[in-house]
C-alpha cells in the first residue's frame, strides 16, 4: 500500500508553511552510523534528537519527506493519554506500572511545551484542550474519567464543564459537556517536525529524504539497512515507519491496520466569527466511537475532522465527505468555504494500545491509533533509553500484548469494517 512523493500533499500545514519547506539529500553511498533509523515521523525524529542530543551518531531515512504522513498531516491536538485509554494498560500493566506510563505522558505533555523554545522554533502551541460529549448518555462518562485520573492516576487538573457553561467553550449546542484539560493544546504539527529535523541536524545527525528502505539484514556487527541508491551499516536498527511499514517487516505490519482519516480548513473567518467558535482557543474532540475533533489555526480557520474509512480508502471529495459533519456541528458555518481538503493513513492496532518494543537491537514503535502527538514523544523517550542503557520504561510497553489482526492481509481489513459498523451505529442511538 505504500506510496512515496517527493512533495508533501496539499495540506493546510503545507501550504502555508513560512518559506520554502527544507529539501534534503538522498542516501546515495554507504553511511556507518551507530543507529540507523527508518521513519521520519514523529517517532523516528523524536527518537533521534534524544540519541543525537546524547552523543549518539544517527542516521534517519525517510522515503518521501520529513513528516510527510500522518506527522505532519494530522490534526495537531497534544492530548494525555492513549487511543485506548488507560484501563488496558492497567489490566495489562496493573495500576502501579500503569502509573508509570501515565507519568510518562504527563511529561511528555511538559515537553512538548518546551522543545520549540529550546530548539528556536515555533510551532504555533497553544494550551488547552476539551473532549467533549455529544450524546447526554455519555455525560457521565467524563464525569467517571475525571474521577479515575485523580483517584487512580493523581492527576487533578482536569475540570468538568457542565452544558450550562458550555457557550463559553464551544459555540454550538450539539455539545453537553466537557472535560477541560490545561495541560493539553494544539500545534502545528509539519513546524514541529521541521523544527526537530533541524535540531536533529545541529546536534549531529543525519537525515536522507526520498530514500526508502528496501530491506535491511541482520549481522555479526549489526544491521545493514539497504535503499535504492545506498546503505547504511549500524549497531541499532529502530523502525518508525507506523502506518507504512508496508513489506520492510511483515510481522511487524500485522500488528497494525492502515486506516485512512481526513480533515479540512476553512477559509479565514473574521476574528469575531472565529471567537464565537471557541471563545477560549482550546482545541476539541468528542467522545464518540468516530469522533470529530477541531480546533482555530493562527489566521483563523476552523480546521475539523473525523472522518474515517477502516478499508483504508480516501474520499474522491474530502471536502464533501466532510462537510455535513462540520455544518452539523457549527449550523452558523453553513457553506462556507473548504479552503484545503487532505486526508492520508493512520496505524491502528488491534486493541488500540500502543505497540513499542524490541528484538535484540531492533527497536519499534508503532499502533499509537490516530492518537500520536503526546505518545510519539513518551514511546521515543523509552526507546532512546533503552538504547542508551535504561529500559524500564520500554519494559512497560513490552508487557502490552498486541496480536496480530485476524485474517491476514486480505481479510483483516473487512473484518474491521464489520466491527466498526457496530460501533459506529451505537453512535447513533
């Protein structure tokens, strides 16, 4: 399934970037390095910035561009927590070790905070995030998450927002209530990517654009990892590829479902417009099976989406596809105009829970299930540990069990779709 281009995709974040977005070489000889990375995404940037800021000299390669997936096409919401929430990891983990990894996102949410400033960059972070519920059912639901995060995770800074103090939150009434969560927000996810590539390069290492791994092999001395035009020999393998990891491990690829997801961005609202969409400037995703997710840009779009398709497909018309569920979120934005369309894949597993782990020194980090910004950050923090001799937190994520899905490439992805059509269906009731 995997595709590759020398241009990212006419996305938002793309189109607007400030300059021309940094062109990098290609690997076209033979690199020894100590750890060669596959991925340029989030997991793969992040992993390496750590290693290179700890003296480790790192090779990253990226088939296409830095952050030309989902980490630099995503919605850009910094949230705590997983796509599965906490209570498999607590039943894998039990709560003391689970504990460990929800510390570990919390600072990952700090650090997320303090890396564009550390580096000199800017990714256009803002605090503050909402998770909201559509159904009055639901309600409760937030009420018992607050709950457990402080008697079970210590974590207090959640507030509860009843539907009486809604409009000063979010300007539509399709929303009961919410949770707010100061140490959440949102950014520009292609800045932050770019900005850690740079940061990568002046701490030392090395990043190849527009070379995709073929394969890679296993040595006396290490990995010899092979592109079309080069190779690189390290004592580290790390493989960062998430939804597109395609052929390059098959074992590894069964474990996680490519899954397509789209948004959209308005043209500029007028500031008063903008304001009375969410009047704090937090950004929000709901609490449905599929949910919708939303937040202001700097110049005053509304960028929104949700839409998913489990048989990994994309719209034709993105925008089409996505407008009723913006108008029928925000009626006072009705017809206006989709300035960009863009959609692309996200790696989801089986159970939702995050797949990070190890096999002598090759090292993976995938299924973060359409929920990466924060726990790309966390996942790379334990592996560059573990390479750098500590490996307590990737013995966490280790103990987290994440089979295969049932039916092989040909049938894991129907079977999904039969699944998920019940869950999306109870949406409805």
């Amino acid at each position: 399934m995997f595709h590759q281009s020398s241009e990212h995709v006419a996305s938002y974040y793309a189109r607007t970037y400030p300059g021309p977005i940094p062109l990098r070489p290609a690997l076209e000889d033979r690199v020894d390095t100590e750890v060669s990375i596959v991925g340029a995404g989030f997991s793969g940037l992040h992993t390496a910035l750590r290693l290179a800021l700890a003296g480790k000299r790192v090779t990253l390669l990226e088939a296409s561009r830095v952050a030309w997936a989902a980490s630099g096409r995503n919605g850009g919401q910094a949230l705590l927590g997983w796509s599965c929430d906490m209570p498999p990891l607590e039943a894998a983990l039990g709560r003391e070790r689970a504990r460990q990894l929800w510390d570990s996102m919390r600072w990952a949410a700090a650090e997320i905070r303090e890396l564009a400033g550390r580096h000199g960059f800017d990714a256009d972070y803002r605090a503050g995030s909402l998770w909201a519920a559509v159904l009055p059912r639901r309600v409760a639901l937030l009420q018992e998450a607050q709950r457990e995060a402080v008697e079970k995770w210590g974590y207090d800074r959640m507030r509860f927002i009843p539907r009486a103090e809604m409009p000063e939150w979010i300007g539509s009434a399709r929303y009961h209530a919410a949770l707010y969560d100061p140490e959440a927000g949102h950014l520009n996810p292609l800045k932050l990517a770019q900005g850690l590539a740079a940061a990568i390069e002046h701490a030392g290492g090395c990043i190849f654009e527009q070379s995709k791994v073929l394969d890679y092999r296993e040595t006396s001395a290490g990995y010899v990892v092979r592109t079309d035009r080069g190779e690189a020999r390290a004592d580290v393998l790390v493989l960062a590829c998430n939804a597109y990891l395609d052929r390059l491990d098959r074992k590894l690829a069964r474990r996680v479902l490519p899954v397509g997801t789209y948004q959209v961005a308005t043209s500029p609202l007028e500031p008063e417009l903008a304001r009375s969409l969410l009047p704090r400037n937090h950004c929000v995703i709901d609490n449905q099976f599929v949910p919708d997710y939303f937040r202001l840009s700097p110049d005053n779009r509304l960028l929104f989406g949700g839409g998913c398709t489990y048989a990994g497909g994309i719209p034709k018309d993105i925008a089409a596809a996505t407008r009723p569920y913006l108008e029928r979120a925000f009626p006072q934005l009705r017809g206006v105009e989709l300035e960009f369309a863009w959609g692309g894949h996200i790696d989801i597993s089986m159970k939702r829970t995050p797949d990070i782990g190890r096999h002598g020194e090759r090292y993976w980090l995938q299924g973060y299930s359409g929920h990466g910004v924060l726990p790309t950050l966390a996942a790379a923090r334990a592996v560059a540990d573990a390479i750098l001799g500590d490996d307590e937190l990737l013995g966490l994520y280790q103990s987290i069990d994440n089979p295969p899905f049932p039916g092989g490439a040909l049938l894991a992805a129907p079977l999904e779709v039969i699944g998920k059509t019940w869950y999306r269906l109870r949406d409805r009731v």
